[in-house]
C-alpha cells in the first residue's frame, strides 16, 4: 500500500494527499468537491458557478453536509467578461470561512486582508513568473502556476510557456509554496512536480473525467477515447487578452476563424462562447460538439473514468514508485 506524501501543502490544509481539484466552470459544485475531499485531496467550488453571493453561502452549507474535510471556493475576477459583485463573493468566502480560495485573473491585493484574517489560506493562480511574484509580494500563502499546457486564461502574447519552464524559475524564485498546475493527470507529473519542488498539483480536467463528476456521461466517454488525445484542444479568446484552451470542435474553430480576422469585439464571439451554452452541454445534451469547453492537454493522459478515490491512490502510489525510482540513481560516493 501506497505511503501518504506530506507536502508544506498538506500540512496547510490538513489534506491527506497534495492534490487540488481546481475551479471549473459548471462542473464544480458541491457533488464535485465534496467527492474529492472524501478522497483525501482538496475539492473546490466554483463561485461564479453560483448566481449569487447569497447562492454561494447556501452551496458552501450543501457541501458541508456531504463532507467534513477541508474544501475550498474558486474566486474568478473577470469584470470585462462576467459583471459579478465580487466584494459580496469575497465577503462570503470570509464569513464562511472556507479553507482555502483558489484566486484567478484578478490582484490578491484587494481581498486578502480580509481573508487572512478570517483564518482562509489564499492560493493565487499565477500563468506567468511576473503575477507570481506579485501575489507573493501581497501576502498569499500559496502561488499556484499554471503551464501554457492547461486551460489557462489570462496572459498576454509571448507568454505562451510550459509548466516544465514555469515550474523550475518559480520553485527557484518564490519563497511561498508552489502548486503546480496545466495538464496533469498522473501520478509521474505529480512526482516530478515534488521532485522540483512543487508542494502538490491541482488539475481540473482530469476530475471532469471521474464517476462522481456532475456532468453528462456522453462528455466523460468522449475525453477518454484514444482519438481524443493530447493534439484536440486549440487556444481562443488571446485576442480579447483571455487566452482559453478549449476543446477542438467546429465551435472553437469559428470562434478562430473571427478571431483572425483582427479587430475583434467580444459580442461577435459571444454566441459561439457563451457560458449557458456551455451549461447546457455539461448538464443536459452531453454534446462535445456544440459549445466551447474548456480543458487542457491532460485529455491525452485520460483513457478511463475512475471514482476520485481511485484516482488519487493511483496517482499517489504511482508518483512514490517514480520518487523511490528518482533516488535509487544517486549513487553512494565510493570515497
């Protein structure tokens, strides 16, 4: 049986493995986080899956009646595309005094105070050494960074850069612990992660992928085919500087074709990108065809549909086997 890895991460939040279930878009409600804290990592909500602030209280409640462990709430600050109250968001997080928020595309800066003081730990979702190093400078706890691999949103051109360059420069740089993220789904990434000196992982398209994730199951059977590998996800949205990587389809493929046309306003892709048309598939046609989905290159590491449980003792024992691998090359001096 597998030894459990202790991280400055697990230590943190009092998790068992160190593996975050990041914010998505639809998908993370309460069933998806409680689901993967009973499996000994870190489940996450989504707030702006919640119409309301108040909405989001009342699924923090639900998903304490399924779960006793540590979960978490995504926060995604993006006024340009989804007009939100996100003092009103983040004053809930703090009185209800969540584990951990999971903050993306907007300045830690603002709410982090508040959060601290409400006993939250703050992980800041940075895709670029330059965000890091700011949230680093406005207190968060743990910086998670996030490679050109994974759904990424944000950025601006020339910042298209791996998590295996990414990675390396922030372990080396930042002095809080770091999360690495973009594109994993194994239990070899999850070691090299730790063995550069990373804390955990979090992933987000491979929990899609799982028994308990609330989406349609045509979605889950379609990610896992071998056809559906590393090479069917495309990048949209850059020129409107939210850089997505979203599933190759006819959808995403328009949404490309205006996009080189130059000159682009948000209200000529908003058919195609909408959010409810997104909803709609994930929740009631299952059709991976009609709507922009976002996931990472992890689609080509998913070839089955485990319950998170099974996921994560596999990934676990998998990264120590790699980790014992990893030592047993450095040889005893014979001096």
């Amino acid at each position: 049986a597998a030894m459990p890895l202790r991280t400055a991460l697990t230590n943190m939040l009092g998790i068992e493995h160190p593996i975050i279930q990041g914010g998505m878009q639809y998908v993370g409600y309460a069933e998806m986080a409680a689901a993967v804290s009973n499996a000994g990592g870190l489940g996450i909500l989504t707030g702006l899956t919640q119409p309301s602030p108040e909405a989001l209280r009342a699924e923090i409640r639900r998903c304490r009646t399924m779960t006793d462990k540590p979960f978490g709430v995504n926060l995604t600050i993006l006024p340009a595309l989804i007009p939100a109250d996100y003092d009103a968001y983040a004053r809930v997080l703090a009185e209800e005094k969540v584990t951990l928020v999971e903050l993306a595309a907007g300045s830690p800066k603002k709410y982090t105070p508040m959060w601290k003081a409400a006993g939250v730990k703050v992980l800041h979702k940075s895709a670029t050494i330059r965000h890091a190093l700011k949230a680093q400078e406005a207190g968060v706890d743990i910086i998670e960074i996030v490679g050109y691999e994974g759904s990424i949103a944000g950025g601006q051109p020339g910042d298209e850069v791996g998590a295996w360059v990414l990675l390396a420069k922030a372990t080396s740089m930042l002095k809080v612990p770091v999360v690495a993220a973009g594109a994993s789904g194994t239990g070899r990434q999850l070691a090299a992660a730790l063995a550069m000196g990373a804390q955990g992982v979090t992933m987000a398209t491979r929990f899609v992928c799982t028994v308990e994730a609330p989406i349609d199951q045509k979605i889950k059977e379609c990610m896992m085919r071998p056809e559906v590998d590393e090479r069917q996800t495309t990048i949209v949205l850059g020129t409107l500087s939210n850089a997505t990587r979203v599933f190759k389809n006819g959808v995403s493929q328009e949404i490309r074709q205006i996009e080189n046309k130059g000159d682009v306003d948000f209200s000529e892709v908003m058919p195609l990108a909408s959010g409810s048309r997104t909803k709609k598939m994930w929740q009631e046609t299952g059709d991976t065809q009609d709507a922009m989905w976002s996931c990472s290159q992890s689609l080509g590491l998913i070839s089955d549909i485990p319950t998170c449980k099974e996921l994560l003792r596999r990934m676990v024992s998998e990264a120590e086997e790699r980790l014992n691998r990893g030592a047993q090359c450095i040889v005893a001096s014979k001096l």
